[in-house]
C-alpha cells in the first residue's frame, strides 16, 4: 500500500486516478467504471485487506469496525483487483466475481488513527470489502467512527 491507497481495478486497464474528493472520507468510485479507491491512514506500509464474496448483503458488523460505507461499482470485463499503487498486495479474489455488470461493496476499516501520514511495517490498518451483484444504488454509509476519516470530510465540506 502506498501514497493512501488502495485500489480496486482491472488489471487489464490503467488505474484509477487519485479522486479529488473522497465524500464519505473512505473509498471514491471512479467517473469512469472498473475503478475506485480506498483510502488509507498511513502514508506508505502493510495493511491487511480480507474480501468477502457474497450473494447478496451480509448482516451488518457495527461492533467490530469503525468505519462502514457501502457503494455501486461497474465492472464492464469482469475484472475488479485488490492492489496497491505498485501491486503491493497479495494476490485476492475478485470482486466481479459474478462476470461484467453493476456490484455493491461494503468497505470497512478500523486503524486508521494509529499512524495517520505516517508508515508501517506490519498491519496497523484492517480492511474488509465485501462485494455482490446489484443494480446501482446511492453510496450509504453505515458508521463514521475515526478521525482520519472525519477529517477528510471536513475537508471535502470546506473545499
């Protein structure tokens, strides 16, 4: 993980651009589809990042994250990886698991006050993303907990 991200793309495409604007403070879905970008507190590290497929929306797990939005993905080839800026993530399954289409993911993360700005060697940072094929809806966040991420909202607001 490095520079604040995480991406989510076809490996087959150029990555997303860094968004301008992450207005729920976590994860940007790009204009364009087959890409977004998760977030990250620390600068440039190890994180640790589970996905969960699934067949539909899973019961919600309030107590175990501090921050839980939820948004719609295209994916026109059937291709949606988990990777850092350089690759720097092990190798997990793919989130258009189902084949090309529109698909909901639930992101949480906690830990991201520990280092905001800064490194890590070893996961200070979780991650789940769970991912199931629906029609696009509104981004619905669920929990808005830790600072880092109250601080990029703030700053989305003033800007």
């Amino acid at each position: 993980m490095s520079y604040h991200q995480i991406q989510l793309l076809d490996l087959d495409e150029l990555g997303p651009e860094f968004p301008p604007r992450f207005d729920n403070g976590l994860i940007a879905v790009d204009d364009e589809p087959d890409g977004a970008t998760i977030l990250t507190g620390i600068a440039l590290g190890v994180v640790e990042v589970e996905v969960q497929l699934a067949d539909g929306p899973p019961p919600l797990d309030l107590d175990n994250w501090e921050e839980i939005v939820e948004v719609s993905i295209e994916s026109t080839s059937g291709s949606l990886s988990v990777c850092g800026l350089d690759g720097d993530l092990p190798a997990l399954p793919n989130l258009a698991w189902q084949g090309a289409g529109f698909y909901r993911l639930r992101v949480h993360a906690r830990g991201r006050d520990t280092r905001p700005d800064g490194s890590a060697s070893t996961p200070i940072e979780h991650y789940l993303i769970t991912s199931w094929q629906a029609e696009p809806q509104p981004d619905m966040p669920f929990k808005y907990v830790d600072l880092y991420g109250a601080e990029v909202r703030r700053r989305r607001i003033v800007s």
